[in-house]
C-alpha cells in the first residue's frame, strides 16, 4: 500500500515521504495514529504544500539563527563575578543558567540548552571558551573570564 508520512518515524522514513508498506501495518498502526495516510493526489498535493511551508519557515529560522550566532561572536567575551573561597575555588560554580543570565543581562535571547560546556560547570576563576549551538550547523563561541569577587 502506498503512503504518505504526517510524521517522521526511525527507519521508516521522513515528513513527506512516500512510500510503500504492508496495508495491515498501514491500517492498524499508522493511520490509527495520525502517522500517515494514503497516497492518493489530493493527499500528495496537501503534503507538497506543507513541505514548502515548512521549508520556507526553516530557512527563516536558520537567517535568525545565524545573525543571532554572528551577533554573539561580535562580543568575543563575557565576565562573571563570583565568590570565592581563596584565591582560585569559587563557591559553587558558574554554568549554564549562569551564562544564559548573563546573556539575558547584555541583550541576547539564549536557551540553556543552547549553551555547551565540555567539561561540565566551572567551579574556577580563569577563562574559558564557552561554545553556542544554536542549530547543527549554526555555532557560536565566545571566551568566558570568571573573576573572584
């Protein structure tokens, strides 16, 4: 049977792919579901226009995304003060909610699921590269100096 995908799943297939499965599994599993429907004409050209909808959305997104990673590039660095202990060892530590407050205060929108610390939060004064991965292949990164308050 022939069909069309409302939604991506693992090893079957993508939005918008057309392709063939048994009708059991069709009927049973994936129309039930709203995961798929059958490949007639009317289908084929509602699905063609909601693939270029959504294309033309993700080509909006990614254009926002990467002024926003060229905006954060332009700042080239960013400070924290923080309380320490001696001269090194601060309380606590500085990561991603942290930085993400930072950001908020110098006028950047970022999530903290955007920011990416290799090693975990800091938990030292010292400078560190902090990387912001906005898309797959939209990235930013930026220096970040932790200062002993």
């Amino acid at each position: 049977m022939k069909i069309i995908l409302l939604k991506s799943i693992g090893k079957l297939g993508k939005f918008g792919d057309s392709l063939s499965v048994r009708s059991g599994y069709a009927r049973n599993y994936l129309f039930p579901k709203g995961f798929a429907v059958i490949a007639n004409q009317r289908n084929i050209d509602m699905i063609k226009k909601e693939v270029e909808i959504l294309q033309e959305r993700m080509e909006l997104n990614r254009i926002k995304l990467e002024k926003k990673a060229n905006d954060i590039r332009s700042l080239k660095k960013i400070e924290i003060h923080a309380r320490s202990r001696d001269s090194d060892r601060i309380f606590g530590s500085v990561g991603t909610l942290e930085i993400c407050k930072k950001m908020k205060e110098l006028g950047f929108d970022v999530h903290k699921n955007e920011v990416k610390i290799d090693n975990g939060p800091f938990r030292k004064v010292g400078s560190y590269k902090v990387k912001f991965m906005f898309h797959e292949n939209i990235t930013s990164e930026i220096d970040l100096h932790i200062v002993s308050t």
